[in-house]
C-alpha cells in the first residue's frame, strides 16, 4: 500500500477509540449510553453486549484485521456490532443498503470478508450469491437454513473482556464508495486517523453529557464522525433506524437532545414541517451539516427558527482538506463552506495540474490530519487520487471544483464530473441550480448535461415544482434564462415528482444523466 503521511494537527493521538469505549464503561456503567426505538443500553450493557459481539467473532475464528461486514439499518444491535468487531480487532465494513445485489457481491469478494451480518429487510439483495461464497452469514433478526441467529450467538459468547491488543496503525473501518455498478473503491480508515479525528470531541461537548441524535445510516462516514465522537466523549447516542422530519423533532423534544448531524435534504424537510415552530427544541446546542453543500437559504432558515449553533463541514470519505462554517458566527458567508479546520491545507489546480490564481476555480485539493490510509487493494486507484506540491506532499484530489473567497472562505462550484462543457466552455450546474431553487414555484432542482449536436453537450434543468404551481415551465426556464449569461441557458426545463438521491441525500446526477445519453447512442 502506498503510504501517506499526513501533518500532525497538535498532539498526535496515542488513545485508540477502542480504548476509550472500554474507559468510558468503566468510569459510568449506569450512565446512559445507547438508544434505538425501545432498546436503552446503559454504559455497562453496552460494554457486555460488545464483549458478546467480540467473543462471538474470536470464536469463529476471526483473525486481527479481518473484515467484517455488516448490512442492516440501524440499530442497537449494528451499533453493538460495530464496536464488538473493533474490540476484536477486526475491520467494520458497512455495506451499503443503496448499493446494487451485483455491486455488493463485488465489494464483498473485492475485501474477501470473513463474514456478514444481514438484517431480515436486507435479505434479498444478498440471497441469491452467499450461498456461493466462502464467507459466515449471521442473521440479525430472522431465522433461515445457513444463518446463525446473532441473537442466540450472542448469548451463549463469553461476556469478558478479550483485550485484543489494537495499533494505531491497524484497521478501523472499510467504507466502500460504491453503491450501484463499476469497480466498487473500498476506503480504509485506520485507528490512528479516527483517533486523530477526536480532537472536535470537547471544542463540540461531545463530552459535556451529549444526547446526539443520528438519523443517517450507519454504513456512512457522515455518521460515523458524529457517532464515533459522542461514544468517544462517554456521551449518549440515540439512533433513528430511518428518518422521518417530524418524528424527528419529537425525538429531540422528548429527549431533550443537544447535538445532531443532519444532512441537507433532511434539514429542508424538517424546516418544512407543517407545525415545525410547536415543538420545544431548546434542548439543541450544536447541529452539524455535511455530505453535500447546504443551501443559503436553508442556512438562513435554520438560524432563525432552530436554536443552537449550526456548523457545516466540508470534506472527503477519504479524509484531506477540510473546511468549517460556523454559519451563526458568519451570517454573510452561508453561500459558502467555510474557511480551513486547523491543521488543514487546501490548494486549487487546474487540468493540467497547476495551481491557479486566487479567485480563480480549480479542482480542490486536501491535505490534513484526518487522511484515508488509501483505497483497499488499489495503489494504482490510491495513485490517481493523489496530487503532490512541490515539497511532494500528499494531497487527496476532490472531484470537486470551487474557488477562495478574499476572506478565505471556500466557495464550492461544482463536481468535476458534473461540470458541463458546451461549446468548449465550463459550465457549472451549481449555478443554474441555485437561480432554479430561487424561484418561488420550484422546491428542489438539478441540472445535467445532455446531447447537443451543436454544443456537444447543453444545460438541462430538472425540477419539483411546488404544490399549486400555476406558472409553465416555459415561464420558469425564461426568467432563469434571464439571470444566466448566454452560454449558461437552460435548453429545456423539465418537472419530476422528486428527484433520486442517495440514503445521505446527495442528488444521484449519473441516474439523471443515463437515459438522456443512451438515447443519443441509438
């Protein structure tokens, strides 16, 4: 594997996160410690039930590093599973629930995993090849011939301590990239950059008897940096196994939650709850949005009716350049994502691998102590991905494409792919999309390149108009035509009743793209 080395932001970690979770149990057994539907962990059962998971896997056979993998919602026993896996000193690999049955079949073999835990509603999308696979399958809360029942496994596994000796330098989780077709890319965090990561826990109180509320899957690195931090902190974590706007804010009234990650498109769907202002939220102290750019006006939304501090990150699965916004702190940047977390660097290139000018876009690229230890199995993948200054210092290309503000705040304009070039010139979707979501008919917008045979390629809006719309689309694509200069315009303007994201939100553009291209090539 190639190594990367990346700048030591203060004190280097020496603690691992299995360390502390064992720390933690001890120092307050009877403290709260998980929360899932009706399932309450105290600090000690939880401690136990991870020791059962850890047992349960030595017992099998499974050896230090070994991949594990997991596919299932959340849930108390995922939860307990993830940690029992890092106790035993193996490696998590969360299987992602989007994911196609063939791309799973492939993330599995790419990562030879020793075994699977699948939940009952899960079950269909693996069924039909672990039968022929070399691989233990354990079933979470079903029965069926050729799994064992995790929950019988679980009680009859040793309820001790294995103290299984962890290195910083071993593997802590296995996130693939992924989810539909193609070669999947398996990231590889390792104990030391998670470690590193816990030095938001106390700036954030995640050690101050935290209640955080999670309601994005746990397969996904924008939890686990929400999760892992409120454990770390001996804090509370309470887990939604799926998310709904309004069940969410009973959830932080009832508990009086006050930490939380969100993602964009959950935040947007919570802000338009119906009776949003009824619900007693005081609780909140500090809510996290990352995993795409949340829109200003949205920001706006939330700083003025949800109490606590709103803080965006900006960043990659694979960890490099990172940038905060703490956006109540800077009411006239929420177009943007902030400016670069301590110990972070961030430099813009061009296609040729130059950096540009300040003021001008380039594709990002990061550096910073959080950094991927590469992709599982793939230095050619791990190699590409890599962009070296003139110290030959690694940086983690981005995919994305944004510019630096006079005040350094980073201003993202696009992803690389979803850049649109037309006529030979760059156009950005963001841009389009951000004078579609302005208008007061439209409620959620995406732009995409499609066939021209005089451009090459040509601007085609998307959008979910708003309930009552009475203006045509005619009259939405004119008056954002009016806004955008000649080489932006939109070519046609198109309605959905929603469009495709991702589990975490991200609008899936390849899938709006696919139909449009493949009808050109017949």
């Amino acid at each position: 594997m190639i190594t990367i080395n990346p700048p030591s932001s203060g004190t280097p970690p020496t603690r691992s996160i299995v360390e502390a979770i064992r720390d933690n149990a001890r120092a307050h057994p009877e403290k709260l410690a998980l929360v899932c539907d009706q399932t309450r962990l105290t600090w000690g059962a939880f401690d136990t039930q991870i020791n059962r998971a850890a047992n349960l896997l030595l017992g099998q056979g499974m050896q230090k590093g070994d991949r594990i993998a997991i596919l299932s919602p959340n849930s108390a026993d995922y939860a307990v599973l993830f940690m029992g896996i890092l106790r035993a000193g193996g490696c998590v690999t969360p299987l992602s629930t989007m994911a196609s049955g063939e791309a799973l079949q492939k993330m599995l073999a790419d990562c030879s995993a020793r075994a699977i835990f699948v939940a009952d509603q899960y079950l269909d999308l693996v069924a039909d090849f672990l039968g022929n696979m070399e691989i233990e399958r354990y079933a979470m809360d079903f029965t069926a011939p050729g799994y064992i029942s995790m929950t019988e496994a679980l009680q009859a596994a040793p309820t001790t301590d294995p103290m299984v000796p962890i290195a910083l330098k071993d593997a802590f989780n296995l996130i693939y990239s992924s989810g539909t077709t193609g070669t999947p890319k398996g990231i590889v965090h390792d104990h030391w950059m998670r470690a590193a990561q816990m030095d938001r826990v106390t700036p954030n109180g995640y050690d101050d008897n935290a209640r955080t509320l999670i309601s994005t899957p746990l397969y996904s690195n924008t939890t686990i940096v929400s999760f892992i931090p409120t454990l770390f902190g001996g804090s509370t974590v309470y887990l939604m196994p799926k998310f709904d706007a309004r069940e969410y804010l009973g959830i932080v009234q009832a508990e009086r939650i006050t930490h939380t990650m969100l993602v964009p498109v959950q935040y947007k769907r919570i802000m338009d709850v119906p009776d949003f202002d009824g619900f007693d939220l005081s609780s909140m102290r500090v809510k996290f949005s990352t995993s795409a750019p949340l829109r200003a006006d949205v920001k706006a939304d939330v700083l003025a009716r949800f109490p606590g501090k709103l803080i965006e990150y900006y960043g990659l699965t694979e960890g490099g350049g990172v940038t905060v916004l703490v956006a109540d702190e800077h009411p006239d940047k929420l177009h943007t994502v902030g400016k670069l977390a301590p110990g972070n660097d961030i430099r813009l290139i061009d296609a040729e691998g130059r950096e540009v000018p300040q003021g001008q876009v380039g594709e990002i690229c990061g550096r910073g102590p959080t950094m991927m230890a590469g992709y599982f199995g793939r230095d050619d993948l791990t190699r590409d991905y890599i962009w070296r200054n003139e110290a030959g210092e690694v940086y983690f290309r981005s995919g994305d494409m944004g510019h630096f503000d006079a005040d350094g705040f980073l201003i993202l304009s696009d992803r690389k792919k979803d850049m649109i070039i037309s006529g030979g010139l760059n156009i950005y979707a963001n841009d389009l999309e951000l004078v579609l979501l302005a208008d007061p008919d439209v409620t959620d917008a995406a732009v995409i390149g499609v066939p021209s045979e005089q451009w090459g390629e040509t601007p085609y809006g998307l959008v979910v108009l708003r309930k009552g719309a009475s203006r045509s689309l005619d009259d939405i694509r004119a008056d954002a035509n009016a806004k955008l200069g000649k080489s932006q315009r939109l070519s046609g303007l198109e309605a959905r009743d929603d469009l495709p994201r991702s589990t975490i939100g991200k609008i899936l553009k390849r899938e709006l793209r696919a139909p449009f291209w493949a009808e050109a090539q017949t």
